[in-house]
C-alpha cells in the first residue's frame, strides 16, 4: 500500500475542513429558530385535527403557492431590519414595478422580458433613493420609507390613473398555475430559490455577514473597514427589488395589475421576520428563521380559512401570534 505524502494528507485535512467549515454555516443559517420551529410543528399537529383537508399533499402545495409572495419581500425585510432599519416602503414598490410591468408590456407593446426588467429597475430606484436619503441626508429610516410608500403608491397610480390592466401573454399567467413535475410552480420555483441565494449570501460571503456588524453597532462595523453607507444603500435597493420581484410574481397569479396591490403587505412582511426570531433593533436573527416565520404565517391562515374563521378574526388572531413572538424575544434577551 503506496504512503500518503504530506502533502496529500494537508490537502485531505483541509478539504475535510473546509467542508466540515460549510456545514457548520448552513447548520447556523437556522440556529436560533428552535421556538418558532417548534411552534411551526404545533400549529401543523393541531390543525391536522381540526380539519381533516389540511393534512394533504395538495393543501401543503396550496400553502406553498400562498406564501410566495410574501416569502420573497419578507428576505429583503430581513436583511433591512438586520442592519437595524425599517422598510414601510415594500408593498407600494410591488404595486408601483407591477404597474410598470403591465404598462410597458400591454400599453407599451414591449416584450415581457423588457416589461419585467423595467418594473424591476423602477423598484430598485425607489429603494435606492429610499436607502441615500438614509445615508446622506440623515432620514430616519421610518420616515425615509414612509415618504418612498407614499410616493410610489402615487406613482403606481398616476401610470394608468388608477386604472388595472390586463391582457398579458397567456404563458406568464399559466407559469403560476402549472405544476412542473406535478409538484413547483413557477412562481414557487423563484421563491425557492431566493430562500437559497439569501441563506448563501447571508453565510457565505462577507457581505452578508457585514450585514450582523452593521445592525450590532454601525460606528464599530465602519471602524472596522465596512463601508456602512454603501451597505445600506445595497440593502434598501436589494429589499426593494425582491419587493419588485414578489409583484411581478403576484401579476402573473393574477393576470392583471392594479395599483391598489400591496396594501399592508409591509405589515405581514415585518411580522414574518419577527415571528422568525430576528430583532428589531438589528443584529440578531436571520433568513432561516424568516423562512419559518413565513411558513407560520402561511399555514395559520390556510388554517384559519379552512376552518372557517373570518378575516377579521384572523387579523386579530396573527396580530396576538406577533406579540407573543416579541414577547418571548425580548424575555429571551432579558433572560441572557
């Protein structure tokens, strides 16, 4: 049997290092989300008794396409309130790159790709003013994106003077609708896949990880060589184009745009990043814990609608789950 040379041993042993290095990142991608976890797999075990159709293959796929949406804007609301921000702004953006979008293709006769490129442009801009009047004009980043909501909202409607539009390719309405392999949408397929590209950039690259710095202390992560301005300029701009992003995705569920979309879904957004574990005042949390805050907030009201409850009901009832998700954040940081 030949010996294995040193160098074939260090190369080894770094390889198993460095593996066992990305391992650890992708484990702590989800670290600090035993609760909502747990809470996750309570709420599934009592609504599996409540009603016999939640437990299904089907519901769960149904619950898979609801939360689409919400699941893309809610990783951008993380990455924002990592730094310790705040973006109101989200849902008037998706109205306003959907208005765009559904200008620029059915009143414009553009192609979709263009269409879509030009509605995710419009939300990137919205987010990079938001993000500049942060940095360099010192907005608080309340009153930043409340500014920016009211704007784009104007915006959105001022395209087609509050008017929806409609007619666009049939492909783009039936890729929200058809399930490859009997199992993704397209619409789920991208919302996959921004939960993976995030949890990468989130753990993987400095960046993301400059993102905890900033939220932790800004003074200290700018001392530390972070350019925290131009950090938080890329966040906001990155928040709003997911924002962008769910919007077009929402278009295509829906075949039609209107402005009047996205009402208070900066509400649901912040609420799933919460629910998920990450703090408010910045520099704890993360995209995993999001991704479970989602998944609550998805199967609570495809619970919820099954059996029955009214929407009033269900706002009170999600509005008492987010402060019991604050309530047992701020004692667990009380507790330390």
């Amino acid at each position: 049997m030949a010996d294995v040379g040193p160098d074939m041993a260090t190369g080894q042993s770094s390889s198993s290092q460095s593996h066992g290095q990305g391992l650890g990142r992708i484990a702590s991608a989800f670290s600090g989300t035993t609760g909502p976890l747990i809470g996750l797999v309570l709420l599934c075990i009592v609504l599996s008794f409540a009603t016999d159709a939640f437990f299904s293959v089907r519901n769960f796929l149904n619950i898979l396409d609801q939360i689409t949406v919400l699941g893309i804007m809610a990783v951008g609301m993380t990455f924002v309130i990592l730094i310790g921000g705040i973006d109101l702004s989200v849902g008037s953006v998706m109205a306003l790159s959907m208005m765009v979008l559904g200008y620029l293709n059915v009143e414009a006769g553009m192609s979709m790709s263009v269409a879509i490129s030009g509605g995710l442009v419009a939300a990137a801009i919205a987010g990079a003013i938001s993000g500049l009047l942060i940095t360099e004009f010192k907005v608080p980043p309340f009153i930043a994106t409340l500014a920016m909501m009211s704007i784009a909202r104007g915006l959105a409607n001022m395209i087609t003077n509050g008017s929806q539009i409609i007619g666009f390719p049939p492909w783009f309405n039936l890729g929200a609708i058809i399930r490859y392999g009997g199992f993704l949408t397209m619409t789920v397929a991208v919302m996959l896949a921004v939960f993976v590209l995030s949890l990468l950039y989130q753990h993987f690259r400095q960046g993301g990880r400059s993102l905890y710095a900033i939220g932790g202390n800004p003074e200290v992560a700018r001392l530390a060589g972070i350019n925290v301005k131009r950090t938080t300029v890329m966040v906001y701009t990155m928040c709003a184009v997911l924002s962008g992003l769910a919007g077009i995705l929402l278009a295509a569920r829906l075949d039609s745009v209107q402005p009047s979309s996205g009402v208070a879904y900066e509400l649901d957004a912040i609420a799933a990043v919460v629910i998920g574990g990450t703090s408010l005042s910045g520099g704890t949390g993360g995209v995993g814990g999001t991704i479970i805050g989602v998944l609550i907030i998805g199967v609570l009201r495809n619970g919820l609608n099954l059996l029955g409850v009214s929407p009033f009901l269900q706002a009170v009832i999600i509005g008492l789950v987010i402060v019991m998700a604050v309530a047992a954040e701020t004692f667990k940081q009380r507790s330390r």
